[in-house]
C-alpha cells in the first residue's frame, strides 16, 4: 500500500492512524532518507496510541520509551529506537533495546531499522516495514507493508 502526504501535518496525522491500528507486540521497521518525515511520522504514531509527550528522534540515546494510558487495546508501552549510527544486534541486545521486541503490551518502532528483519524472523516477532521517500519539500509517498492492516481509511 502507498499513500501519499503533502505537508508535515499530513504525515503526522498518517502516522496517528497507523497507531490507533496498533494491537500490541508489533515491531515497524521505519526507513527513509534523513529529513524524509520519519520523526513527524513517529510522533503521529505515538500520538494514536494515546502519548501527550513530544516524541523526538533517540538518534544520540539509541532508545527512548514512553509510558501509554487508556489506550483501547491494552498497549502499555512505546518504544521508539534508533538505529542510524549502524549499530549491531549486539550491541542493541547490550543497551536493552531488544527486550521489548514481541511483548503482548508494547509497540516498538525503528528507524533505520532494515538490518533487523533477518533477526525479528529468526525469532519468530511480527513486524512490518514502512518507507518514507521525499518526493519534493512537502510531499511524501509512505510505502507500508503490505501485511499491515490500517483501522480506518486513510486518503
């Protein structure tokens, strides 16, 4: 599926629908260029899932992890990664950022995280891969993962 955005709002608001479809123990892999929309994007996804707090990019801290209340299907948990600096699965396993992946109450997001799909599949954790391309200032084409069901109808 593709949808097209052509402002930041509108990227915002996508990514807000994309979290109210959230049910709990996914895992997005996000990718798309540097100032491609991928942070407007999360912060839309943190905000469906019910999260009052400015979501930023953990590029610097690899990990930032929000607290989710009154959600309507149980999520507890947000946890937004970062994996830009080319980090390993080592060295994710080694900041605790992989004990997350899978659990029944969280939704974990990834930037750059397109390296881990052969992990998530060898460890038997749902995910799904989303791509944001720049097309000009403003419009974006997000690419989402087929397999990935949206509650409502976006565009």
């Amino acid at each position: 599926m593709e949808v097209l955005t052509s402002s930041k709002d509108e990227t915002t608001i996508f990514g807000q629908e994309v979290g109210k479809s959230l049910k709990g123990s996914e895992v997005i892999l996000l990718n798309g260029d540097l100032g491609s929309g991928k942070t407007a994007f999360v912060q839309g996804v943190a905000k469906g899932l019910g999260i009052s707090k400015h979501v930023t990019s953990p590029t610097f801290v690899i990990m930032k992890k929000y607290k989710v209340r009154g959600n309507e299907n149980d999520i507890k948990k947000f946890v937004h990664i970062d994996t830009y600096r080319g980090l390993d699965i080592g060295e994710l396993a080694d900041s605790g950022a992989l004990e997350d992946f899978g659990d029944k109450k969280t939704v974990v997001l990834v930037e750059w995280g397109v390296g881990l799909g052969h992990y998530l599949k060898t460890h038997n954790i749902k995910f799904y891969t989303f791509k944001i391309d720049a097309l000009s200032r403003h419009k974006r084409r997000i690419m989402i993962d087929e397999n990935f069901e949206l509650k409502s109808k976006f565009f």
